[in-house]
C-alpha cells in the first residue's frame, strides 16, 4: 500500500511539470476527440503545423426520431436502409446520441501564414457510445470524409 501511494505522490509531482507537452495532452484525449483531430488535420494544407488552442464540449444530445431522420438522409444515400435503421429506432433498440465539440486551433494556411480557426466535429452513434468514433465516421464542419473528398 505505502508502494502505491508513492507511485501515486509522484505521479502527482511529474503531471504539473508535463501539463504544456503535447503528449500529456494527447495521452488523455476521449476517442472522439483523436478521431476529429485526425479528421481535421487531415483537411488542412499543412498539418503539421496544426496546433490546438482549446477543445469545448457541447452537451451530448440523445436525439429525438426526427433529429435522427434528419441525421441518416444525410449520412445515408440507400432509402430502405434507413428505414431499417428508423425502424430500430422505433422498436427502441437503438438510442442515438449526438456528440459535438468546438475545435479552436491554429495552423498555417496555403501560403504558410499562421492562422486561428474553428471546426465544429460531430458524430452520432446509435448506442450513445464515443469510444467507436474514428476519423471516418466523424463530421466537420458538417462534412464527413467522404463529402469532403467529393469537393
């Protein structure tokens, strides 16, 4: 038991002096917000010059049968496969959760000039359940990956 609180005490002495790296940052991060930063850095010009400012959460929004209509027109082109998956809703064995975040961060743009942004990252999942978010699934700015790709 002492071992442990030792471990603990020193944990509890390194983190103040880590809390500026990136990787404290990163190694804390939910899944979802790995996957939107993926997702976003992706679509800059020069991601490695990508820089978090900050990250706020929205409040998660279990969505209502319209919200959820409204979410599969756009996330799915196959009719009869969203009406199954409507159906599952009404049936009630599925309960979407809608998560969203703000992502304020800086990066050069084409010409290298430095720049403060936003990006709003969303993703829905039918169990309510943001540990299977990946940088596929997620949307910014209201685009999924392959919206984007289309453009």
């Amino acid at each position: 038991m002492a071992q442990l609180s030792r471990k603990v005490a020193l944990a509890l002495l390194i983190l103040p002096a880590l809390s500026g790296c990136d990787f404290v940052e990163s190694f804390f991060d939910s899944e979802l917000v790995t996957a939107c930063e993926a997702a976003l850095k992706f679509r800059l010009p020069s991601p490695s010059g990508y820089k978090r400012i900050k990250i706020s959460h929205s409040e998660d929004m279990v969505m209502d049968r319209a919200g959820y209509a409204e979410y599969l027109s756009s996330a799915f082109k196959d009719a009869d496969y969203r009406e199954k998956l409507l159906q599952d809703f009404d049936r009630g064995s599925v309960k979407p959760v809608l998560f969203s975040m703000v992502i304020s961060y800086d990066a050069p743009n084409a010409f290298g000039t430095p720049l403060r942004a936003h990006s709003q990252c969303e993703y829905v999942d039918e169990w309510g359940d943001e540990t299977k978010a990946n940088e596929i699934l997620v949307m910014i700015d209201g685009q999924d990956n392959a919206d984007w790709l289309n453009n």
